[in-house]
C-alpha cells in the first residue's frame, strides 16, 4: 500500500487557467445592457403607479417627454407626490415625475454573448479539470 503526504497528491491549478477564468468572468460583466420596456407610456405609467415596476435597488433609466435621460438606483414611488424616487450614480437624490415618463429601460442579458461566454466558460472549466487531473485520468482509463 501507498501512501500519500498531503502534498504529493496535491496538484496547483495552471496560472493560465486562473487568467482565462478571471478574464471569463471580467467579460460575463458585460453581457447586460439597459433595455426598454416592451409597453406603451400609458401603460407604462399605469404599470409603475401600481408597484409593478422596479426593485429597490435595481438600476434603471427613465426617459422623460422632454428627452432627458434619468439614471439612478430604484428606491421607489411616491404616490403622494407622483414621482419615481432613486439614487444618482453621485449620490443625489433623484425623482422623476411620473406624468413626464415616456420609456423605462432596466437592465436585461443579451442573448447571444451571455450564451457563447457560457459555451466558452464551460469548456475552460473541462480544460483546467482536464489539465489538473489528466495523469490519473490516463492512469484509471487504461494508461497503464
């Protein structure tokens, strides 16, 4: 019988693999963009007077009538005074003023790169597993 210290056993991942994860993951951050609302601007209104629109928190871009673009950190709306409330990228509190919203964007995956960087991500993945245990891989499987 063998046996192993725990170090002999022990293989250190390719600091090639570990740069092809990061830059996988870097990449992953930019598979979302802020898309618009697929619904009228009465509906849109009607949608965000009632609560259903928007998580607090939640990034997201209000185009007013105007043609300004708000973006800010959801914090949510105010009846009272009919306006979506948030949080500027500077800190500044936002509000835009429901009546004067003509679309919504928030944040939405696009398709196709979310599923090439999946595809991608996965076969670096086998490639590591594959690289880190290829010897007893060859030894289980008839490698002699």
């Amino acid at each position: 019988m063998v046996v192993l210290s725990p170090r002999q056993g022990h293989r250190r991942t390719p600091s090639w693999a570990i740069s092809v994860l990061l830059s996988l993951s870097l990449v992953a951050a930019g598979c979302t963009t802020m898309k618009p609302l697929d619904m009228s601007s009465d509906e849109l209104r009607v949608a965000i007077r009632a609560g259903e629109i928007g998580q607090p928190g939640q990034q997201m871009m209000a185009v007013t009538a105007d043609g300004e673009r708000h973006a800010f950190a959801f914090q949510g709306v105010d009846t009272t005074q009919d306006v979506v409330r948030g949080e500027g990228k500077a800190g500044e509190a936002v509000a835009v003023p429901i009546g004067d919203i003509v679309a919504l964007r928030m944040p939405g995956v696009k398709g196709l790169p979310t599923a090439l960087l999946i595809a991608a991500a996965t076969y670096a993945i086998a490639v590591v597993i594959g690289a880190s245990m290829g010897e007893e891989l060859y030894d289980i499987f008839g490698g002699g």
